[in-house]
C-alpha cells in the first residue's frame, strides 16, 4: 500500500499533505463540488505505510484523502471518525494537532 505525502513548514508546524497514492491525479464530482487532487499538492513523493505512520504521528496539519489514507490516521488516534467528509464515496479528514 502506497501514499502520496508532500511536506510543508506551516506557521512553525509540519503541514502533511498525504492521500492513497491510487488517487494522485483524479478529479472527483458530485453535485456542484469538483475536487482534483493534484500532485502539486499531494505529489512530492510516494511512501510505504510505515513511513506513512512517522509523518502521520509527526505531524501538526494533516490533510488525508482517500479510504487507506484516513483508515490509518484512525487506526493511529489521529482524528475522528465525527470529522471524516465524503465527496464521490472518498474520505477527506483534515487534523490540526493542538
């Protein structure tokens, strides 16, 4: 299982950008709403789950997308299933660890 991570400094604080790496590239549509996740912003890299984990667990903004992706962040602690959004049956969670 892969991830696409991409790694910001934001105001001080490691900002991870990270999605199923399946997804890097799709735009996704329901209603009115159009998504693309793009490699600009989840693209710098591919990762192994367990490097995955590090930069989960090290991070203080997380955007997650995709249904690997946010099953992780949960398995770990990271996050809530309360804050999980679909758009087009895909998970989005966004984390701001305090």
């Amino acid at each position: 299982m892969q991830f696409s991570v991409r790694v910001n400094n934001y105001q001080k604080n490691m900002m991870l950008n990270i999605c199923d790496a399946k997804l890097l590239g799709k735009k996704l549509v329901q209603d009115e709403l159009n998504v693309h996740i793009s490699e600009s912003y989840y693209g710098e890299k591919l990762v192994e789950k367990e490097e995955a984990k590090i930069l989960l667990k090290n991070s203080s903004v997380i955007n997650m997308v995709g249904k690997d992706t946010v099953s992780l962040s949960i398995e770990l602690g990271i996050g809530s299933e309360n804050g999980i959004k679909t758009i087009s049956d895909i998970p989005f969670l966004i984390v701001f660890k305090i």
